[in-house]
C-alpha cells in the first residue's frame, strides 16, 4: 500500500453500508486528474466516521480531498483497454466546508460557514 493524498470530484453520491460484525462504512468514487491530463477513477471506502459523515453530506460533482492507503489497480473497458485505477481506504476527507470552517478557527476570516 501506499500512502497518498487525493484531490479531485465525488462521482455520483456516497453510500453507507454495514458489515457483516455491525460496523458502518461508506463508499464513493472520486474522479481524480493524473498527471498526463487523463481522469482516474478512485474507488474510497472509509471506516472512520468523521470521514463517512463528510462524504455522505457531499453531492454528485462535489470537489474533496482525501487521505489514505491507496492500492493502484488496472481494469479493462468494454473496447478490451486497459485502464489504471486507484482503491483507496480514507482516513482523512477535507471539503471546501471544512478548509472554510478551519480558516475561521484559525485566522478569523469572517463568520464560520453552516454546517452541511
């Protein structure tokens, strides 16, 4: 695994999900640009709940952060071609609501913003 922190826009809306022991999970994809300009496709899942109740108050397009184990995969589209992708378990997940909110803790940057 490998440590990484990823940027880029919720595709479609989380979900939550329960495991076999009782605990809760939430899974999302996030739509990330590489760095040759293609989109990958990260495939989030989080056991943590401050990050499960971030990414379920987040919509479809909405940009996040997030920061975790990540393990590249590949997978193959319907033409036959290869394509890269990225699992990642979340521990961290910041959104333009929490970099607000921090700034105003911090810095006094006018009121704090509405919880979401």
């Amino acid at each position: 695994m490998i440590d990484g922190l990823i940027a880029g826009h919720l595709v479609g809306l989380a979900e939550t999900r329960q495991g076999k022991n009782g605990s809760t999970f939430a899974l999302a994809k996030v739509k990330a640009m590489a760095g040759d300009g293609e989109s990958l496709i990260v495939n989030v899942i989080t056991f943590a709940a401050e990050a499960s109740a971030a990414l379920m108050a987040l919509d479809d397009g909405d940009s996040v952060a997030l920061a975790g184990a990540l393990t590249p995969k590949v997978w193959t589209d319907k033409q036959g071609n290869t394509r890269p992708a990225l699992d990642m378990v979340a521990t961290q997940v910041l959104t333009t609501y929490h970099a607000a909110r921090k700034q105003h803790v911090l810095g006094g940057l006018g009121e704090a913003p509405l919880s979401p």
